[in-house]
C-alpha cells in the first residue's frame, strides 16, 4: 500500500466518520439537551452508529456503497442537520435551560453524585477495572495485526460478507459463502467492516473493531446507574464477563459480532434507565435494540422480550404512546437484514421453519454440520452435564464461573423481588433471554450426547448474563458488609481469574498490551489536565500532533500487517483442525494473485483468497434451489456448467479439517485437462488454472 492510498485513505475515513460524528452531536443535543457526560456519549454513539448503519444499507441496496457516494452522503447529512439546527437554535437554548432546571428540581437525566468517595480513589477503581477488562482484549489485537485475523467464523462469512459488499457495492444480494445456514444471517456487525475497507481499501480497521464495542459496553455499563458507587460495581461486574476466556479469545481482535450485540443492547437498557419513559430517551433505545437485532440473529429473544417489558411496564395511560414511539425505531432500524431475506428466500428468517400449521413460510434445506441440539434437550442428562457442560463452564469462565453465573442469576431474580417497575421489567427479560438461550438451535450442537458446540455457544447467553450483572449492584441488599466488602472480593477475584486465564499462552503480546495501555494512560491523563487549565489553543495543538503521530504509527503497522498477514499459516492455524500444509500452500499462492476470480469447493474459509488488496473475488460453488437453498453439487456435469457459466481464473479446491479427504471436485477438475492447468498441490488442497472452457460431456460414467 503506497503512502499516498494510505493518506487518501484516511482522508476518506475522516471525510466519513467526522461529519457523521457531529451529525450525531447535533441531534442528540436536540433529542435530549439535559443530557451530558457519560450518558450523552452513549447517545451520540447510537446516533453515530445509526447514521453508519443506515447510509451505508440505503446506498448498498441500489448497489452504491462506495467512496464517493458515502462521503457525499456524510457530508450532505451533515449540512442538512446544520440548516435545521441553525433555525432552532434560539428554542433548543431555552429547551437547554428549562431541561438543566427540570433536572436539578426532579433529579432526572442528572446523576446524583456520591461525595463519599473520594475523586482519586474513584478515578483510580475506574482505570484500574477498565485496564484489567481491556489487557486480553488488547492483547488479542495486538496478535490479530501480526497474523491477520483468525479464527473459523471471521474467515467463514463474517469478513467474506464484508469485503462482498466492499467489492460489489451492495448490500440487498445474499451471498454464499458456504454450504451452511450463515448466508442469511444479520450483517449489521459485518457492513462497519465494510466502511472500513470501502475508506481504506484494506482491512487495516478489521482487527481493531470489537475494541470499539468494548468501549461502548464499557460504557453502557459504567452509564447505566447514576449513584457512582453503584456505577464502579456495574463496571466491574459487566468487565468480569466481557474479560471471561471464552469471550476474548472468541472476539478479541476478530471479525465476530457477540460483542456489537451485547455492547447495543447494553446500550439501550442503560439509555432506557436514564429515560424515565420520556418519549426521546426510549427513541434512542429503541434504536439501539434494533440495531442489536440487525447484528446477531440470536438476540431476536432479548430484544422480542425487552419490547414485550417496555411496553407492558408503561404507565397505564402511556402504553399506546410507548408502542408508537418503540416499535418504528426498533422495525426501522432492525428489520433490514430480514426484509432482504424474505425477498431473497421468502423467508425472513431461513434457518428457521416459521408458520402455524398450513401458514408457514418456505425453508430451504440446509446443510449442517452438526445436529441443532439446544441445551434444553440435555437438562437432565447427568452424564452430559459431567462430561460436557461443567467442562465447558470452567473452560468458558475460568474457575469463577459459579461466580460469574450466580451473581448474574441473582442480578434478575432480586430485581424482580427488590427493584422498582422498571427494574422488575429488566428482572423478567433477563430471566427471559435466558430461557430463550436454553431453546436455542445448536446451543448444545453436535452428535447425539456430544455438544461439541456447547463451550463455543455459550455466549449465546452472554446478553442474560451482561443483564443479570448489569442489575445486581442496584439491587443489593444495602447491608455495608455486602456492599463494600464481599462484592468487591468477588468481583477482583472474578477479574483476576479471567486475566490469568485469558492470556496464559500470550505472555508476549500481554507485555505489548500494557506498554499501549500505558501509552494511552499518559496521554489521557496529559489531555485531561490541558483541559481542566481551559486552554483550547493548547488542547488543539497537543490534538494535532497525536494526530500525526498517530497517522505515522497507523502507517507502520500496516505495512508490518500487510507483510506477515496470514504468512505463517503452519504456525498460526485460523482454527483447531485447519488443514495446515493445505493453508500454507494456498496462502502462499494466492500472496501473488490479485483482480482475479476464483472459484471454491470444499474449503470453508475463503476470506484469505481475497488477497491482501481485496480484489479477489472468490465464490464458493454449490448447487442453488429453491427459496434460497445452497447445497454441494452432486454431479461431475453440474460442477463443470457452474464452473464455465461463472467465467473464473482459478479453481481452489481443499478438505475443511485435517481429517477429511480430498473432495471429489478435485477430479472432476483435473480430468479436464483441456479446461484446467494444475499450479499448486499439497495435499487435499490443489489449485487450477482455467485455460478454456470445461466440457460436461466428458465426464464419463458417475
């Protein structure tokens, strides 16, 4: 990447992100002018988010999602929300001064402050459980840039969707990836990746994602409650599960998209906890639950249930006006993905089979791996629970997972004993989503009596969980010795577990982790004390330079990531039973191809084929039916159509694990050497060039 695509890129990306930034400053100061500190922040990332979110979809659904379009669409936003602004400038002031005057009389929107802890000693907790949640997931980062991003899941179809969009401009198409149900899934996490890739023309931002969903959990978490006290624990509580083993090696510096969800619907229960039902607080909540909803299929319970609570917990005489102000928002900016797939399959949720008796939707067969096992079906099973599900826990949490568990557990059941309307309601959908968890397909998948899924699925729980932790600090009981003494214990002991867990095989990049964390503290602390001196000149200066500096480091790590991103695939597996020498000889090859179109069997990562500069196109290759069904082709003819009709440059073909053998596609190519040139082989896994067009006659007898 030449320094001058690396410096149009970051234009770009500013050229994007500034005006939507302050877009979103702009509305929420007219949404909720009372508001600021933490509590504004969260509404100016939902409102930043959206704004992303629902550009990048309009201009993708008629196949424009590029540079220029999204940079005219930024900056045409932002002039328009200016002019408005402008002309209500005089009545937003007074709707300011009448808003800071009705908090300070109702002691809403404002939190009441604690002055029995001291301002150093809280700043001090405050950095010191962010430091302890952010290390692992740093460290993951810091990894993912020498690597390249891992892991089964992000090289499956979470990164593959991304640079799809980047690569067509659309958006409204499905797109397989595999022969599995993943093609319809939600892509709101997915389509973020893709601005980055449409600003930068690299996936430089990839790895650096979740860090800012982490922030935004965080966040929600600490903003969540209004006395300090209780703000710290929420803090700690929520950092104790984001930390857990299973999370950060699962999303930390990969393309997955538990994180975005649960950082979202965090948002929209803290954003309703400071609303106190007032029409624009819930707005915004509502907001943040769809997009959570666009993001991961499995949270359609969480959401489904805090809708069912809001409404249900208003006030008699504001229930109707709660639906009106709830419903849009969330349908508007969670419906997307499912309108596509009902067009596309006609159903707007294929992997499930939806209906009442004759009235159903149409669902395609689909191929799995495993059998849709959820954990429900073995509740009673004593030997899975040995064997598989106190196994999974303890690998999952670490060995404070009771802990972990039972404070969430006892986060919704004293909710509903001790808390107020609202809380009870929250009490309720956290005892709800977790039941929708214990139903959910492949959440104990694998053979019969082998939930081989299970450890990975549990973060299918993990928004009850957030929940649960979320609710326990405020509903405690008020006894001191429990409040100051053994939930704090727990909680540091919580924290430590999962430090010593996450990176016990990543002592080197934890080392890297805290020399960045440090970097960081010292600058924050510098800008802080800039700031509280009043100077703005100052400020600005100090501003400008960590710009630069920051540009120049930026510059560094992306060409040492572009040089090392997935070089050493025998050393660094995408996943547990990769087929080593098969990846490293693919990978190999492809580091010289780009701008050309390959065609997949077999294999079920294709995202390192896009090649470090994208331009790839790689399409998996299966036999298309009915309502969107995706399936292997079954015969040596059809393979051969499909490999003519999509007029590729090569054809990869290789096992998916380490014990497969070599698919039966591979002879179907080979046999036609009028068509095909072999060019690499290890293996299971060989690559071909396409000489000419492949004949389906000459296959010969199946």
């Amino acid at each position: 990447m030449s320094g001058e695509s690396y410096l149009l890129g970051l234009v770009v990306l500013v050229a994007i992100a500034g005006p939507l930034w302050l877009v979103a400053r702009r509305m929420r100061a007219v949404l909720v002018p009372a508001w600021s500190g933490p509590q504004a922040w969260l509404a100016d990332a939902v409102v930043g988010v959206a704004l992303f979110e629902a550009i990048a979809q309009l201009l993708g659904t008629v196949g424009q999602f590029r540079r220029g379009p999204m940079v005219a669409a930024a900056l045409g936003s932002l002039l328009v929300t200016g002019a408005a602004v402008s002309v209500r400038r005089r009545g937003v002031r007074n709707s300011v001064r009448d808003g800071v005057r009705d908090g300070v009389r109702s002691g809403r929107n404002f939190p009441v402050e604690d002055q029995g802890l001291r301002a150093r000693s809280k700043l001090a907790i405050v950095l010191g459980a962010t430091l302890v949640v952010a290390i692992p997931w740093l460290a993951q980062t810091v990894g993912a840039f020498r690597t390249g991003v891992l892991g089964y899941d992000s090289l499956n179809y979470h990164l593959p969707f991304a640079a799809h969009f980047f690569q067509t401009g659309r958006t409204s198409s499905l797109y397989y990836t595999f022969t599995d149900i993943n093609s319809a899934f939600p892509a709101n996490a997915e389509l973020i990746h893709a601005v980055g890739m449409v600003a930068l023309r690299r996936d430089l931002l990839s790895p650096v994602v979740n860090l800012g969903w982490l922030g935004l959990a965080l966040l929600a978490a600490w903003s969540a409650h209004p006395r300090h006290r209780v703000r710290l624990a929420t803090l700690a509580g929520v950092g104790v599960l984001l930390s857990s083993p299973l999370f950060v090696v699962f999303d930390g510096g990969r393309a997955t998209n538990d994180l975005a969800a649960i950082a979202l619907f965090l948002t929209s229960i803290a954003l309703l906890l400071h609303g106190s039902g007032e029409r624009a607080p819930t707005a915004l909540a509502a907001v943040a639950c769809g997009m959570a909803l666009a993001t991961k299929l499995t949270m359609v319970v969480p959401v489904v249930a805090l809708t069912v609570g809001v409404i249900a917990s208003a006030t008699r005489g504001n229930r109707l006006k709660t639906t009106r102000v709830w419903v849009p928002w969330l349908v508007v900016t969670g419906s997307y993905w499912y309108v596509r797939d009902l067009v596309a399959t006609g159903n707007p949720v294929p992997a499930l089979h939806l209906g009442i008796g004759p009235l159903s939707f149409p669902t395609p067969r689909l191929t799995q791996p495993y059998r849709s096992y959820t954990v429900a079906h073995y509740l009673a099973d004593v030997h899975v629970w040995r064997s598989w599900f106190l196994p999974g826990m303890h690998d999952s949490f670490g060995w404070a997972w009771p802990v972990i568990v039972g404070f969430a557990a006892a986060g919704w059941v004293l909710a509903l004993v001790r808390g107020d309307r609202m809380l009870r309601m929250l009490g309720a959908v956290g005892i709800a989503s977790f039941l929708g968890y214990l139903v959910t397909p492949f959440g104990a998948g694998g053979p019969k009596g082998r939930p081989l899924l299970f450890a990975n699925d549990l973060r299918f729980a993990f928004p009850a969980l957030a929940l649960g932790l979320l609710l326990l600090p405020r509903v405690l009981p008020r006894s001191p010795v429990v409040r100051r003494r053994v939930f704090p214990a727990l909680l540091a002991i919580a924290l430590v577990n999962d430090l010593v867990y996450s990176l016990r095989s990543r002592v080197s990049l934890f080392a890297v982790a805290l020399a960045l964390e440090l970097v960081a503290f010292v600058i924050v602390v510098g800008l802080a004390l800039v700031w509280a001196k009043g100077s703005r000149r100052l400020l600005a200066s100090l501003a400008c330079v960590l710009a630069l500096g920051a540009a120049t480091a930026g510059w560094a790590v992306q060409r040492s990531y572009l040089t090392h991103r997935y070089a050493n695939v025998n050393h660094d597996l995408p996943y547990a039973s990769a087929p080593r020498a098969e990846l490293a000889a693919l990978y190999g090859w492809v580091r010289n191809v780009s701008h050309a179109r390959i065609a997949l069997a077999g294999l079920g990562i294709s995202y390192p084929l896009v090649g470090a500069d994208l331009s790839n196109e790689v399409q998996y290759i299966g036999h298309r039916g009915p309502h969107g069904e995706f399936s292997n082709v079954k015969s040596c003819p059809e393979w051969r159509r499909l490999l003519t009709k999509g007029r590729y440059d090569f054809v990869v073909i290789s096992a998916n694990n380490n014990k497969a053998g070599e698919p039966a596609e591979a002879s179907w190519t080979r046999s036609d050497t009028a068509a095909a040139t072999l060019v690499v082989r290890a293996g299971t896994a060989s690559v071909y060039r396409v000489t000419g067009e492949f004949d389906p006659n000459g296959c010969g007898p199946s």
